[in-house]
C-alpha cells in the first residue's frame, strides 16, 4: 500500500493540446480520492499517467516514496479497473481474476486461494468457468473488480467503472466498491464525471476543469464553500442558481434584478472580503434548497418569482421559476444541449407547497448560505 | 431483409455461384478418370470406363512426389513464419507505440505493391554469388519476405478491432509486449491469424515464377514447375496433366476442411476485409 503525488504535472499531447497543466495533488495510503469534472476535463489523462499508459510531460509523479515517471506500468504496482472492463474475452472468470498472479509467477495454489477468496466477496463463485460474453454487464463490471483485488497492489485506479451499468445497478455497486475498497485499505483514485458517485463515494474530491485542479476537498466542503463558480454549478443537482447582483455600497443589502435583498451582519462577518466589493456587481449564488416557501413573506429576504414548472418528486416540488435578474452560467459547468434562459432558476420545496404553474410565489432566500463570486473571474469571495 | 419474391432469385443466383465453383473440381476429378483418347472423344460428363492410367503416367512421366516434398519444405516454413512475422507485425503497428509506425506501415505496403518480379532478378544474383542458388533456405525467405506485408496489411484491419484498453490492461496487469502478443492478442485473433495463413500458403503453393528461377534443378526443383512441364509445346496430355492438379490441390484442400470452422469465423470477422 502507499500513496500517490503529483508534483506540478503537465501533459501536453504532440498537437499541442495541454489535457492537464500544473496538477499538484496528494492522494494519501488508504484514501479514496475521486476525480470529477466534464468531459474533456483531464481526469481520465491524470488517472492514466498514475497507471503509465500516459506520458508526463512535466512534473514528477511518486507512488509510495519513489518517482515512476519513467517505470512502465507493470512495474509501479497498481492494478486498473476499465470503463468497458477490458476482460480478456477468451479467458474465463478464474482465469481473468488469476492472470496478473499468472504472469507474476505467484504458486497455482495461492492463485486459486485468492481468486476463490475474491470470487465469494463478489458473489461470483458460480460462474467462474463463465466467459465474459456469457455474463451480464454487472457480472463482468465484478469480475474487473475481481481482476484488480487479487493483486493487492498498492494503489487502485478506476476510470469511470459504473458509467456503463442500468441506474438501478450503478447505486447498488456504488456501495459495493465503496465496501471493497474500506476493506481492502488502499489508496484509490477514482475517475467519473457523476457527481452523485463523486459526492457519497469520495473521502475527497478533486473537481477538475479544463486541465486544471479547480478543488480537492471532502464533499461537503466542496458543497458549501466551493472556491469557484464552476465547482458551485458543478456540485449539486440541480444546480447552483447563479444571477448577477450588484452589491450596494456599505454591503448592507444587494439588489438582484428589481428586487432588493438585506444582507445580515453575520454575512458580512463570515466574508470579510466583501466589503471591498461594495457598490459593485458580483455573482450570488442559491442552491435549489436555500429557496424555501414563504408563507408570510418576511421583508428584505423573499425574492418573487414566476413559477414555470412543478416537478413532484415524491420527498420534494422541483419548481422551476424565472426572476428579472440576469442569469449566469459558469463555463463548462452546463451541458452544451441545456438551453439556459435568462432569469431561470430551481427552488426544491416542500412537496405539500401549493405551486402552480403560472402563478407567482415568493421564495424565501437563506442569506446566510448564499454564495458570493466576483463577477470577472468567477473566484469565490471570501476573506 | 429478403423479401419472399426475391428468395427463390437469390436462392438460384447462389445455386450458379456454387456450380461455377464446383465444376471445375468436378471436371478435374472426372478427367483423371479417363483415358486419353476416351477424353479427346468427350471431355464433359461422367467417365463411362473408369481409368486410374493418368496416375501412373503422372508419377512415371514427371517427379511428382518429390516436388511434392519441396514444395511442403518450402512452403510450411515459409507460412509459419510469415503469419506469425505479420501477426507481431501488425500488433506493433496497432497496438504499440512506436516513433514513426505509420511511416513504416506504408514503406512496408510499398513492398505489397511491387511485382515480386521487379525484386526477383536482382536477388537471384545476389543469391548465385552466395553459392545459394538452388537451396531451399533462400527460396523460403523470399516467399516469407514477399508475403509479411499482404499479412500484416490484413491483419492490421483485424487487430485495430481489439479494443486499446484489453492491451492496457494486459499491461497493467504486467504483461510485457511480447507475452501480450503470445497470451492476449495471439488468442484473441486466432481466426483471421489461421484465415490469413491458409491465404498465404494458397499464395505461395500456386506460385510458378520464383519457384521457376530460384529452384531450377530437378533435385529440389517444387511442384507448380513440375506440373507446368506436363503442359506440352506441341500436345497436352489433359488426363496426367489433371491428375496431377488433382494431387496436388490435395494438401490445399486437406488445410481448409482440418481449419474451415476457424477460417469461416475468420471470413466472418472481417480478416480479409
């Protein structure tokens, strides 16, 4: 078992593309460490160079204490779990688990000693003489599974392992890598661009953009106090609801569209870097769930909304409304297909809330939760 | 989708394509059973005497089952060496990265596109100063040579279709590139491997030209020569001359009924395609 640093790592590809600049990133002996971002973002270039199949450009990758830049894959220890599986599909299950320890030369008696210990943790004891094409995506997602337990390495990648598996089937193995991988103890970098999977899998998440490491910290921390705009859209669904505000001078209150909102003094105490924002517009953002209902509209801390769409989820109303203000979107934190209209947004309400479509409502906002951005960079305002 | 109309047409138009390949065996294998003058009176149908005369004729007329013997030394290595060449060949330049693979690929593909005729004087002379002429080993390395880059074109197409992340995980795994090849790959295309061997030893064991000029002495001297001989400047002798093509299409045949479930998948899976 060790850990796994990346010191100041580029790649730039021969075209010229730089796929991940700069990444400095420490995955400690036991951790499990998710990488997110969208597509394009780096995390699968970054999960590769940890397994050697990438080259790094710059900077100095150590497994443990030593430096593998330059050790081919087979040397550095680590064992890979595919996003297609990449079974070898003339091999059967036992052959599959066993074929690491194979060309290992590890004694027959202890290969089968190891895989029958991993097939009966993954529930694959009666297939073992199966090919992969005679198993179902789930079995064969177990079997890749399998293929990387019994050589306890000393750190476990997986690039995107879920991604081709049914809804229903993806949570129930969500948990199951999670328990495999508290059990086993080793360090795991975990590759996917779910952010459900990032958020209840992850000891941490690095949340990467553009080649770029945008955060890497415990879920929740990601989800409170995101560093930037793309990690608040891109954590949380639905997501983040970002308007342009222009803060009025003293940050007393802000001003989002027509519609005016006091800011408590608490707001001010947690962001003391606000003040020099004074008088300047920014970028607020509210999570779905930080607009409740208001029942008796409280002044200075309700906004009015017109309500376009109710979605009943059963423990909750997704209403989606539309305010006056102007709606920002973080690049690259949206899908290219989502039509983002100016002024849209999503509130999650409780599901006995009377909503209904065409109608207006107003939401009361948790001033104390909302996110502050500067409106050029996008850099959350804090200190 | 084949409508029911259409059926009976295709069903027809196969019956014709399966006769056109067929007649031919069966006017060889009918013709080694007939005399000569009962084939110059006809030539077509069944033998109404069967004769077993055109055999003997053969083994006394030329030395066919010593030619026989060349040509399996000479082609048997040659196929092994040339599939398995082509096999690792075409592996390198999918699967491995390697600095300049294209540019090598297509050098190579310009050897494909050369007639074997272009290369062939110069290398019999440097093959005469070598005192070589008339071995078996040099003939044996031009038709490996002559046939690695035709192999390794086709099988380049096949080996493209095996997924990169199977080879990444064979190295993750820690596998080195030749037990990858040996333990993942040569398994994997096992049927376009066997489909592209039976190709190259139809290549080779019909070949007439430079068997002609490398092996010119009666002592090893390989089949397709020996058979030529038997066609006649003034008058072939059509029963001898078919019962030797009989024979001699027997270890072709033989090969494909020992492999054809293999060679059909092969076929099937886009090996020659």
């Amino acid at each position: 078992m060790a850990s796994v640093e990346f010191d100041h790592v580029t790649k730039v590809y021969p075209n010229g593309f730089k796929a991940v600049e700069d990444v400095s990133l420490d995955v400690s002996d036991g951790e499990f460490m998710v990488l997110v971002g969208p597509s394009g973002c780096g995390k699968t270039t970054l999960l590769r160079m940890i397994a050697g199949l990438e080259e790094i450009t710059t900077g100095t990758l150590r497994i443990g204490s030593s430096v593998v830049n330059d050790l081919s894959p087979k040397d550095r220890d680590i064992a890979m779990v595919f996003q297609n599986y990449a079974l070898y599909p003339h091999m059967s299950v036992a052959q599959n688990i066993g074929f690491a320890l194979r060309l290992r030369k590890v004694p027959k008696a202890e290969i089968d000693r190891r895989v029958r210990e991993a097939v009966k943790i993954l529930g694959l004891s009666d297939w073992l003489d199966r090919k992969p094409a005679q198993l179902s995506g789930g079995q064969r997602q177990r079997v890749a599974m399998g293929r990387a337990m019994v050589r306890e390495p000393a750190v476990f990648l997986m690039d995107e392992p879920l991604s081709n598996l049914d809804a229903k089937l993806r949570v129930q193995m969500r948990a199951e890598v999670s328990r495999i991988q508290r059990r086993l103890g080793v360090a795991t970098v975990y590759v996917t661009h779910d952010q459900v999977e990032a958020m209840t899998m992850g000891d941490r998440v690095a949340v990467m953009h553009g080649g770029v490491l945008q955060q890497v910290d415990s879920p929740q921390t990601l989800y409170d106090q995101p560093v930037n705009m793309f990690v608040a859209s891109f954590i949380g669904s639905p997501a983040m609801n970002l308007y342009e505000a222009a803060l009025e001078p003293g940050v007393r209150s802000l001003r989002i569209g027509s519609q005016r909102i006091e800011l408590p003094d608490a707001v001010r105490v947690a962001r003391p870097g606000l003040a020099a924002y004074g008088g300047r517009t920014v970028v607020i953002g509210l999570r779905p769930e930080h607009l409740r209902t208001a029942e008796v509209t409280e002044p200075g801390a309700t906004v009015e909304a017109d309500v376009e769409l109710v979605e009943a989820l059963g423990n909750e109303l997704q209403v989606h409304f539309t305010i006056d203000a102007r709606r920002v979107v973080a690049e690259g934190a949206a899908e290219e297909s989502e039509v983002v209209q100016s002024g849209e947004g999503v509130a999650r309400v409780d599901p006995r809330a009377a909503l209904k479509p065409g109608t207006r409502a107003a939401f009361q906002v948790d001033t104390q939760r909302m996110q502050f951005f500067d409106a050029e960079n996008g850099t959350a305002i804090w200190g | 989708m084949v409508s029911r109309l259409s059926r009976p047409l295709v069903f027809l138009a196969l019956c014709l394509v399966a006769i056109s390949t067929v007649y031919p065996l069966v006017f060889m294998a009918a013709n080694t059973m007939r005399s000569t003058s009962a084939y110059e009176r006809s030539p077509y149908g069944l033998p109404s005497h069967f004769s077993l005369g055109s055999f003997s004729a053969l083994v006394n007329q030329v030395p066919f089952l010593s030619s026989l013997l060349h040509s399996l030394i000479v082609v048997v290595p040659a196929v092994v060496v040339a599939t398995l060449s082509s096999a690792l060949a075409a592996f390198v330049f999918t699967k491995v990265p390697v600095k300049f693979g294209n540019g090598l690929f297509w050098l190579m593909l310009m050897v494909m596109f050369m007639p074997g005729i272009v290369v062939l004087l110069p290398l019999y002379v440097e093959i005469a100063h070598a005192g070589l002429a008339n071995n078996f080993m040099p003939a044996i390395l031009i038709y490996t040579a002559l046939n690695i880059p035709y192999g390794t074109y086709l099988m380049r197409a096949n080996f493209r279709a095996i997924p990169d992340s199977v080879i990444e995980a064979a190295r993750v795994d820690g596998g080195s590139w030749l037990h990858i090849f040996r333990s993942v790959v040569l398994p994997i295309a096992r049927p376009a491997i066997v489909t592209i061997g039976i190709l190259t030893f139809l290549n080779i064991w019909n070949e007439l030209f430079i068997s002609l000029v490398l092996l010119h002495e009666p002592s090893n001297e390989m089949l397709t020569p020996t058979l030529a001989q038997l066609s006649g400047r003034f008058g072939t002798d059509i029963p001898v001359l078919m019962a030797g093509l009989l024979l001699g299409s027997i270890p072709t045949l033989l090969l494909y009924f020992l492999t054809a479930r293999v060679f059909i998948r092969g076929m099937l899976s886009g090996a020659v395609r």
